[in-house]
C-alpha cells in the first residue's frame, strides 16, 4: 500500500503534456491528492492547492509523488533541493521515472537518516517469461495511440467504468507508472527488457473467464521513433480482441520530435490490424477517442461528428462523454 494522501510535484517543466502523471492522479485519484509543488518559476498547475511540503504534511499528506513524466525519465539536479525539502518535512517519496530514486545519492542518504521511503513503481516483477504466443481465455480490449501523452490512460479508464456500469465483468490493467498508481498495480512495460515485454504483456492479462474484458492501457505509438517498440510488444503480448485508436485532434508532429509527424488515424488502424493479427487473428477496431480538450464545446462536438462520417466508425472525447461515448461502448462490446 502506497502512503497516501499525496502532494504532486510538478518540477521545473513548462510542456503542460510532461504533467501527465500529476494530472492523471489529479482527475482518477483525486481522493488522495492533497495539493501541489513545484520548483519555482513553473506555469504547468493541476488546479490544486499550492503547498510546501510542510504545510503538505501538516494537511495530512503522506508522500510526495513525483508527477512528470519527461523524455527519458530523468530526476534533473534541479530538482534535489525541493525533493530533499519533502524529506525533510516527513514525506515519503514517490517515483515513476527510469532513475531510481535510491539511485541518486543525497535522496538515499537522507531518507536514511529521517527514515523516510523511496519508492519506485516502475520496478517490473522478477522472473518475467518470455511470450508464448498462446491464446488466453477472457475478452481484452488495448488502446493504441498515434503519439504519446494524448489519452490512452485516459480512454482505458473509461472504458472499463463504462462495461462496470453496463454489468459488464471488467479490469483496468495498467502499463505505465501514473496507471500504476491510479490502479494500485499493473506492469511498468518501458522499464522491461525487450525480450521479455511481450511475456510481460501475457502476464499482465492472464486467463479469464469468457464475458470478463481486460482493459489495457496502451504505450507510446507503432510508429514512434523510440518507443515503438514497447507499443508493439504491448500489442503482440496483450492479443486484443478489439483495439481503439487514440489522438490529439490538432496534433500534427509528435511530443518532443519536432520534426517527426504523427502517422494518420487510418495508418494507425492499418498498422495495428497488421501486426495484430500475428498473435490475433480475430482483432479488429471499434472506433477512436478524440481528444477535444482545446476546443470549445460545441465545435468538439462537430469535429468528433465529422471524423465519425469521415472515418466510419464511432468518435468519441472520453472526457466529454455523452451519446458518442455511447457509441463508442457499444462498438466495443458488439
């Protein structure tokens, strides 16, 4: 069990889509979020309170959460003296990034010495095995994405409450650090080795019974320039029956590589389906969240119900909800 209520430290970004971690604990957890900190200088806010970690823990707070999730997953030197203050206030520390937090020294010394935790979720299990290409039992939906940090978390996660509300047996498994903490378990897949992910995206979803879904976050994107990879393993491992594909409307080059365009949602399908169909070949696509969230409410409302005629298949903001979202359940379960 993690310590909780939770303080978010935003760091020193100014990429509100680095945040993604901060925000998601803030929109699914946000029960065990007591407010906000960040080095000084930063605009990026979750809405939160504004808090040092001492008045963080005098408000109840038991840990603060490193939420970034930046290229590469580092713990900048810039950040030390603020996450040695939440130490030194009698917070635990919390974090989902490549660098271990035990790692760095001065945080490892110093929560010895006040007898303070480190934690690292995106720790993988021991002893991972290889895949085994073996079809499971149970139904499973993956959401894959045309870039990162545009709502494949966020579209896993309102799916499964969507089947929950329609009776429907369903999990959320979560594959990155900020689903982990949401979830409270699930398989940090960028930090396995390579030949062991897709074993780690079987086990993630094992057996199960014929009407139980899996609803699996996805990773990245099939045609990322780095982390493709792990968006394939996760989609070859996980043998989704059906798969929903996840965009940013207006996005047109991906996070960080300013010189890289986004591949086209009918590439996405196409691509998916292709290399699904190696360890599924029944997968097929329901349909596509849409994030809107730059646009006023009455033209999301018009872009997702032009995508959908253009695409022919449903189109839906998860975050928006109503009769598209609808839909789009509906695709899903048919």
């Amino acid at each position: 069990m993690l310590p909780q209520p939770y303080l978010l430290f935003l760091g020193d970004i100014s990429e509100p889509a680095y945040a993604k971690t901060a925000f998601g604990l803030r929109d699914w957890a946000g029960e065990r979020c007591i407010g906000e900190f960040a080095c000084d200088g930063v605009q990026v806010s979750t809405g939160l309170p504004f808090l040092a970690p001492a008045q963080a823990r005098d408000a109840g707070a038991q840990a603060m959460v490193i939420g970034v999730a930046n290229p590469g997953g580092r713990i900048p030197q810039a950040w030390l003296p603020a996450l040695l203050q939440a130490l030194e206030a009698g917070l635990d520390l919390i974090g989902g990034m490549h660098a271990r937090l035990a790692d760095i020294a001065p945080l490892r010394e110093r929560a010895a010495a006040l007898g303070r935790r480190l934690i690292d979720v995106r720790t993988p299990p021991a002893g991972i095995p290889v895949a085994t290409g073996r079809k499971r039992g149970g139904r499973r939906l993956l959401t894959v994405g045309t870039d990162c940090a545009l709502g494949k978390k966020y579209t896993a996660l309102t799916l499964a409450r969507e089947f929950r509300r329609s009776g429907i047996d369903a999990d959320f498994r979560a594959t990155g650090q900020t689903g982990i903490l949401i979830a409270g378990q699930g398989m940090p897949m960028d930090a396995v080795v390579g030949d062991f992910a897709a074993g780690a995206a079987e086990a993630l979803s094992p057996d199960a019974g014929p009407r139980h879904w899996d609803v699996i976050e996805g990773q990245g994107s099939l045609c990322h320039p780095a982390y493709g990879g792990v968006s394939l393993a996760l989609l070859h491992g996980s043998q989704p029956d059906v798969f929903v594909v996840c965009h940013e409307h207006g996005r047109e080059y991906m996070l960080g590589y300013p010189d890289q365009r986004l591949p086209g949602i009918e590439e996405t399908i196409a691509l998916t389906l292709r290399l699904g169909r190696r360890t599924n070949p029944s997968i097929r696509c329901a349909g596509v969240s849409l994030n809107t969230a730059k646009l006023p409410a009455a033209e999301a409302d018009a872009v997702l119900a032009a995508e959908s005629a253009r695409l022919g298949y449903p189109v839906a903001d998860p975050v928006r909800g109503g009769t598209a979202l609808d839909r789009l359940v509906a695709a899903c379960l048919a």
